[in-house]
C-alpha cells in the first residue's frame, strides 16, 4: 500500500510522460493525416518541442514574407549527424527537420500573439528525403498535411508601424522539391557547417551551434568553430559588406541558382561556392529572363544597381518577374538595401 | 517467342492493367484538385482534364515518371493563368516520360508549360497563347523544354510569347513539327542544342520566325546537327517586343530563318517570304564573352533548295536602308556576315548556300557593320556537306503524334 502510494505520488508530481516521437510514422510511405501525430511536439498548437528535438537557427536564412521560422532538429534515438565541411552535414535515415511559419500580429514584438501558417518537415526515409507541410487552423489547435499548396489570406504590422496584408503562397509538395533540389534529389538547403556556425539562445544559454550540437551527441567530427567555414549573417553589420551580401544571395538565390539547382540552366550561380564573377552576375547578360530583364542589359551591372536585373527583380511582386520565384510576395526592403549598396560597391566597368 | 519478349509483354500488361486514369473536371478549386492530381498520379496513370475553363492562382507542377495529363481537346479545356499570383511558368515538369497534350494554355504570368531535366518529354496538340496580343508584358516562353532529351513538339500552336513561341533549350535529340507560331518574337527557337528536326511547321507574324542560336557562358553549349525543312516561314512582321536585355530583343523584325553561331545546320526545302529584314540571316555571336570554350562562328551550315518569295526589302538594320539601296533595292534571300574571325581564332569556314544570290557583308568582327563590305554572289561554297542523320525518339514517343 505505501508502494502504490508513492508511485501515485511520483506520477502525480512528474506528471505522465509525453509519448516519444513517432519514429515509425515519420518513416512510413503514407504521410500522417495530421502534425500532432509524430509526436514532435508536447502540445496542441506546436510551441513545445519533445524530447529529443534540438532547436537552431541559420546564420543567414531565407527571406519569407517577414514570417518568423523557428527550426528544429530530430534524430533518432542514439543517431547523430556526421560534419561535412562543404554542403549539408550527413544526417542518418531518420533525421527529422521541423520548421514553423509564424506571424506576430506586429512585427516589432516579434515574441507577441505569433500565429502559426504551416509546419514544414523534412523526413530522411531510406530512399532518401521527403517533403511535407502541415498547415495549422486559425484554432491554432491542430496543424493538417496540405500537399497540393494553398493560399493563406496573412495580416501584420510591419516593422514601420504599416498594417501589411498578404497572400500566404504555402507551397505543394513539387515546389518544395524546386529549392530543395540538387541533381534532382531533395536536399535540405540550411543545415551547413558554415551557416550553422554561429551562436544560439537555448534556454541553457548562448553556445555556438556547432558545440553545442557536439556536446549533445547530435554531431560527429566537427572541428572547432574557429576553424570550421562560417558564413556571415546578412545583418551583422560588423562583417564585410560583400561576406554579408553574398551570404545573402546564398540563402536566398543560391539554392536554385548553383550547377545542380533548379535553375543550372541559367548559369547564374548565386550560391557561396561559385568562384567566377561572370557566372556570380557580374557583366553577365541574361538568358531566359524574358520581361524580367525590365530593359536591363546585365544581372549585374557592376557599381550600378539601378541598372542590375537582380535588383529589378528583388524589388519586383509581379509573378514571372520577381525572384526568388516561390516564397515570397513581398519585397524585402532591408534585403534590397544590402544587395543595392552592394552593387554599388564593385567598380563600374 | 523468346523469353526476352515474354517479359516484355507481361511488363506491357501489367503496367496497362495497372494504369489508372484520374479524371478533374472544370469548376471551382481548380487549383488543389489539378495539383492534388498530379501529386497523386503513380507511373502509367492519366491525368484527364475535363471540358471547361480551369482557373489557377498558382503554378502546376508535375514529378512522377510516364504520365499523361490530356484534356479533352485543345479550345475544349482552357487552362487559365489570367488570375495567376505565384511561380515562374504555368506548368513546370521535372520527371520522364511525360505527355502533356489536348489543352489549351492561357495568360502565364511566365512561362507556358516548362519541363527542366526532363528525357522523353511531349508536348502535342497544345494551344498555349497570350490573350492580349503581342505585349512586352506576355511570358517569355510558350511550350519550354530546357536541358531536357528526345523531345516532341508536335501539332502545337503558341501566340503572343514575348521571346520564343516555342523554344528548345540545351537539350538533346528534339522534333518539333506540324506545330504553329505566330505573333511571338521569335516563333521557334532552337538554342544550345543538338540534334534537332524542325519541319512542316508554320512560323508566321512573328518578328523573327525559325532561330537556331548557340550562346556562351551556359551549361551546354556547342549546339550542333540541325535540320529546318520544310517549314511555312512566311510574313513574319510583327514588330520586335521583347523586353530589352533579352537576346531576342536583337532579332530584326521580319527576319524569316536566323542562324546564330552553331554547326552544322542544315536549311532546305522551306517556303520562305515576306520578311523585310531577310529570308535567311547568318551571323557570328557578336557581344563579349570570356568563355574560352566558346565558339561565335556559325559553321558547316547548308541552306538549299528552299522557295524564296520577296524578303529582305527593308532590313530591320543599323544602315539597313542603304544596304537594301546598294543591293538594287532589296537584300538577297541570304544574308551572312561572313565573320570567320573571332577572339579566340581564325577559321575556314565551310558552307554550302545553294540558294542564291547570297550577300556575303564580309564584316572583320561580329556585329560590325560598319565593317561591311559587301559582295553578291550567285552561291556560297561547294556542296559535299553531310546532312545530320535524322532525329529518331523512341518508338513509343514518336506514335504520340495525332
């Protein structure tokens, strides 16, 4: 009787466990109905990881129409990712991404009254990765798998105080495959030694991602950060202007806009790794622009901006104009701003 | 039978019993129920498109190997891109095998229908179109098969693109036939490719009609081995509307065939007139490049036996007017630059133009007309050329055509 007790006792102040993540429904060949199944988080509406899931941030991400994405890393039990020095880190079948869009009411409390729009997750199964997304209801309570896409009517308050409107392009399973491509396979794009290799807030503390994913016997192999590539944040406005810029245009462009991306037929290679300033846009002409050249004779007119069909087409919001040509509707001003003063700064021809 | 052939056949079953067909129809919500089709649709399926006007917000996007998305005949399934909000073209295939065929495509925002890294890619009985004319604002592509092999364009028709109609790009082993342009800025292109087979097309009121380009600094290069016989080039005198920037926006309205560095291209048995600038127009790449693996000159080309009607009376040309003056009042159904000199070399080059008399502008560097220093010709060369062999597709393919 006292033992029984105490075990209500013990289950009473611990609470009963979470069930651990659904391994096996991440890897099964039909995706799960709903995002609550896999168990990746504790709650109903996604805001509480389980156990096993580390959270991380990029260096220089992707712009999304100002949604604020919060990341997450799942391996499975006792698995752990081996570092690659270039490219993606190798991470074991299994391996879960986890990424939410989400918007605060006003973005400058990014923390405050954050509405979820989707989940996206990026399995790696056997066969190799797969792409989901799981859109949440406005309940906040449930998230559904969506694979032919939907538009998502978004309201917030812009940095300036602007009430901003927007059309939310949540994309099909197809589109995820466009930027996630490499030869053709899906790949994650973020998960790169050098854009990992910078500090994260846990709630332990600040560590560098590369330490702390080492220490936790998530990452194999990894040298000290000092020594690993690092890519800069696009808006520490300590580093140099061109590291900030092309780390911009890397996580920007560069996914589709390298050898084996989407957009290899162009030539125009925006990605870190591209050494020729002719294929990087610079004096080049445009191929398959078509009204996306907006009159413009070169991507990148060296020390003139205005006169760049980059810039056109980061400023444009007309489809078959603007670029990138999925995930965003908006232009992103403080982008833009970097790009162009940029431009500016490589000597006119 | 021999077992080889048995296995073949049960295969051939199979995949026929297999085969489903999934059928969508015209309404609302176009969008999710196309997509979620073409999401679901599992090798040797049928995407089958209903009669009606189908209206999409967003591009289409189509990934698995061997499948068909048909409608129910071209003006009877109109696909509408008029309210499009999102992606580059209106539908983009990136699997093998693909046929897409009985529709018609309207008002990209881009491109009309894409296809990147695709082998066996078919496009028949297409209509894909801009509704509000020639503008500089229309896609630039209609029907755009890019780094993609064995390639068919068959019986599709393509107006109001604001760069090529139709336009095969660094790929491999194409035929585009009975198909139509018109009021394109150019009604096909062929562009850093090889093995391609244009014939019994009609190419017509577009600015340039049939271009067999190469161009430096892309993944392939060293288009090579094409065929353009008997084609309709005829009245091609819409008024050059590219953007700016785009290379088509050089092409000189009323130019019939235009041949832009390249080797080995063969042009015979066309009907060709009604172009003011040229019936046929050969010339070098003439902007800067520093690709040290580029070749400018057009080489080996053949142009033979085609039918000349008037052309080249008001060349489209920086001194266009005073060339025609020179040449008593018109050019000569083909024209060429006669560069043989670039950066990277001299060279002898080697060309059969049958068809005379030929204006030979004997320009010392690409694009130099002020250089020019003409002379008329009854021919060009000697014949001996061999003709590239012809464009063979897999059987099953090549039985698509209606």
């Amino acid at each position: 009787m006292r033992r029984l007790v105490a075990l209500v006792a013990a289950v009473l102040i611990l609470g009963v466990a979470p069930a651990p993540v659904a391994l096996d429904l991440l890897l099964a060949e039909t995706p799960a109905p709903t995002l609550s199944d896999y168990h990746l988080f504790t709650d109903a509406s996604g805001r509480v990881p389980n156990a096993g899931l580390t959270p991380y941030g990029l260096n220089t991400p992707l712009f999304s129409d100002y949604s604020e994405k919060s990341r997450l890393l799942y391996l499975p039990p006792g698995a752990r990712a081996t570092y690659r020095e270039i490219g993606v880190l190798d991470f074991p079948v299994g391996t879960t991404l986890v990424k939410t869009f989400a918007y605060p009411a006003d973005l400058r409390r990014p923390s405050l009254g954050l509405r979820s729009i989707e989940t996206r997750l990026l399995i790696h199964k056997s066969q190799g990765w797969v792409a989901l997304t799981y859109v949440w209801n406005t309940g906040q309570t449930q998230a559904v798998l969506k694979r032919a896409g939907a538009r998502l009517p978004v309201s917030f308050v812009d940095l300036k105080g602007a009430r901003q409107n927007l059309d939310y392009a949540v994309p099909n399973q197809n589109q995820c495959k466009e930027c996630h491509s490499l030869s053709g396979s899906l790949s994650p794009i973020g998960p790169k030694a050098r854009n990992l290799n910078g500090e994260f807030t846990y709630t332990s503390g600040r560590e560098n991602q590369l330490t702390h994913w080492s220490r936790l016997g998530n990452l194999v192999g990894a040298p000290d950060p000092k020594v690993a590539p690092r890519t800069a944040a696009w808006t520490d406005e300590r580093a140099p202007l061109e590291d900030r810029a092309r780390a911009y245009l890397d996580g920007n462009c560069g996914h589709c806009h390298n050898a084996a991306g989407m957009a290899s037929n162009s030539g125009l290679f925006l990605n870190l790794e591209e050494a020729d300033p002719a294929a990087r846009g610079i004096g080049r002409r445009p191929v398959a622009a078509g009204r996306g050249s907006g009159n413009l004779d070169f991507d990148i007119s060296p020390g003139h901006p205005e006169a760049s069909i980059l810039v056109y087409r980061m400023k444009s919001r007309e489809p078959g104009v603007m670029m990138p040509e999925l995930s965003r509707s908006m232009v992103h001003t403080e982008g833009v701003a970097l790009i162009e003063a940029y431009l500016k700064s490589l000597p006119a021809r | 039978m021999n077992s080889y052939a048995v296995t073949l056949v049960a295969v051939l079953l199979a995949t026929a019993a297999n085969a489903k067909t999934l059928k969508v129809a015209a309404g609302p919500n176009a969008q999710e129920r196309v997509q979620t089709a073409l999401l679901d649709a599992k090798p040797g399926d049928v995407v089958a498109l209903g009669m009606g006007r189908f209206s999409f917000t967003d591009g289409l996007s189509l990934d698995v190997d061997n499948v068909t998305v048909t409608g129910a005949g071209e003006h009877k399934t109109i696909l509408s891109f008029a309210k499009q909000k999102g992606a580059g073209e209106g539908l983009l295939v990136t699997s093998d095998g693909v046929t897409v065929r009985d529709l018609t495509m309207q008002d990209t925002k881009g491109d009309g229908i894409k296809s990147k890294a695709a082998d066996r890619i078919s496009f028949v009985s297409l209509t894909v179109e801009w509704t509000g004319g020639p503008k500089e604002t229309n896609g630039a592509y209609g029907v755009y098969p890019v780094a993609s092999s064995n390639v068919l364009i068959d019986h599709v028709t393509v107006r109001g693109a604001s760069d090529a109609g139709i336009y095969v790009g660094q790929s491999k082993n194409i035929i585009v036939r009975n198909s139509r342009a018109e009021f394109n800025v150019a009604g096909i292109e062929i562009e850093n490719s090889s093995n391609a087979d244009v014939f019994g097309n009609i190419a017509t009121h577009n600015a340039g009609g049939i271009l067999v380009f190469d161009l430096p600094g892309l993944p392939v290069m060293g288009g090579h081995s094409t065929r353009i016989f008997r084609n309709m080039v005829v009245d091609n005198d819409t008024p050059n509307f590219a953007p700016k920037g785009n290379i088509v926006a050089g092409v000189p309205t009323g130019s019939g065939v235009m041949l832009m560095a390249n080797r080995n291209v063969h042009v015979f048995e066309n009907t060709i007139s009604g172009n003011q600038t040229a019936g046929v127009m050969i010339i070098a790449y003439s902007r800067d490049f520093d690709d040290k693996t580029y070749n400018p000159l057009p080489r080996d080309f053949v142009v033979r036996d085609n039918r000349f009607g008037r052309n080249g009376w008001a060349p489209a040309l920086p001194g266009g007017k005073d060339l025609a003056a020179a040449m008593g009042g018109s050019m000569p159904p083909i024209m060429w630059d006669g560069v043989d000199t670039y950066p990277g070399g001299h060279e002898t080059l080697r060309m059969w133009f049958k068809d005379g008399p030929v204006a030979n502008l004997r320009m010392t560097k690409g694009g130099a007309v002020e250089t020019a220093n003409p002379v008329v010709t009854p021919s060009v060369g000697a014949p001996g050329l061999a003709e590239p062999s012809p464009v063979v597709l897999p059987v099953e393919q090549d039985k698509l055509a209606s």
